[in-house]
C-alpha cells in the first residue's frame, strides 16, 4: 500500500483548471448557443458518467450585443460576448471575463465566482501545450490590428495541415537489388 508516491503532493487538495467546472466559447459556438436570437439551456457536467453540477445557459445574440447570461449556484451572472470575424465567414466568440474585463475563451466556476483562468489562479496540472506558443502569437499580433487569438487560430491550422503532409521517407532510399543472371 501506498509506495513511494509520484511526488504530486496535494493534488486532490488544490485546486487546478483540470478539476474546475468550465465552459468554453467554442464549444457554446458547436452547441449553436452563438446563433441569432440565443439559446437557453441546462449543461450539465459529469465526471465518469456521473453528473457533478451544471448550470443555466441564456444566449442572447443580435447585431449591436451579445450577451451570456449563467445560472450557478442560484445565482444570475451576466457575462459580454466579444467576437470578430475570422475571414472564412462567420464570428468567433469569446467571454468578457467579468472580473478582469479581458477577452477569454474558458471561463471557470469556483465557489459561485465566475472568472477566467488567471483571475481564479488556476493552474494546469499537466503541461499544456495549447498555451506553450501564446506570447509568441501575441507578439506576432503586437504591430497588427489582427486580435492575437485569430493568429493562433490561424497558425493552429496551419500547423494541424502541415501534420497532414505527407512525411519525407527517412534513411537512405532503399537499393534496389537486381538480379545477375
Ligand atoms: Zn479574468
């Protein structure tokens, strides 16, 4: 019993993103919350096939505001939508984080408080790569008027097409043995 630990101390302790209740804008956006005129609808989370909470989500979307309105904890909490269109048609969407006013793809649920990552001070167990070239993209957009997500979309794409290529055959190309009558 018990062995020698794999040096995760606390880990059922502290808090991190991985063990939050969250909601992203993409998957809102998958689940047509972000279509004109909204939705309303109870998401429920589940760990295991058991639920572990959920909450009330009341789109409203038209031209001029886009508005997500959650119940948690018998609480109403009205949360900005902000998006710009990525070229390819369409809007992409993201949280007005209501603590710190930035633009956010998740946002977390701890104790009835409804914030992003940072302002939770959520961090991830394991390394995430999706967060690895952030600066890098937002140094990209530094000198543009391109939102720094829109190049990370865009380079996610890229990168995502580029795997798809065809790799180049390693090692020296085989001889071909021919026969000597
Ligand atoms: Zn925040």
């Amino acid at each position: 019993m018990g062995g020698s630990g794999s040096g995760r101390r606390g880990y059922l302790t502290k808090t991190t993103a991985e063990n939050c209740h969250k909601v992203d804008a993409n998957s809102l956006a998958r689940w047509e919350f972000f279509k004109p005129g909204g939705r309303n609808e109870v998401t429920r989370w589940s760990r295991g096939g058991n639920e572990t909470g959920s909450v009330g989500i009341r789109t409203s979307i038209d031209n001029k505001r886009a508005i997500c309105v959650f119940q948690y904890n018998c609480k109403e909490i009205t949360v900005n939508l902000s998006w710009f269109s990525p070229g390819y048609g369409g809007r992409r969407y993201f949280f007005i984080c209501p603590e710190c006013g930035k633009r956010m793809r998740t946002l977390f649920f701890k104790k009835s408080k409804i914030a992003c990552r940072l302002c939770h001070n959520l961090t991830y167990e394991s390394s995430n790569h999706n967060y690895y070239f952030d600066s890098a993209y937002k140094w990209m957009a530094s000198n543009t008027k391109i939102p720094w997500e829109a190049v990370k979309v865009y380079m996610r794409l890229k990168m995502r097409a580029a795997k798809k290529e065809p790799k180049r055959p390693r090692g020296r190309p085989r001889k071909v043995r021919t026969e000597v009558a």
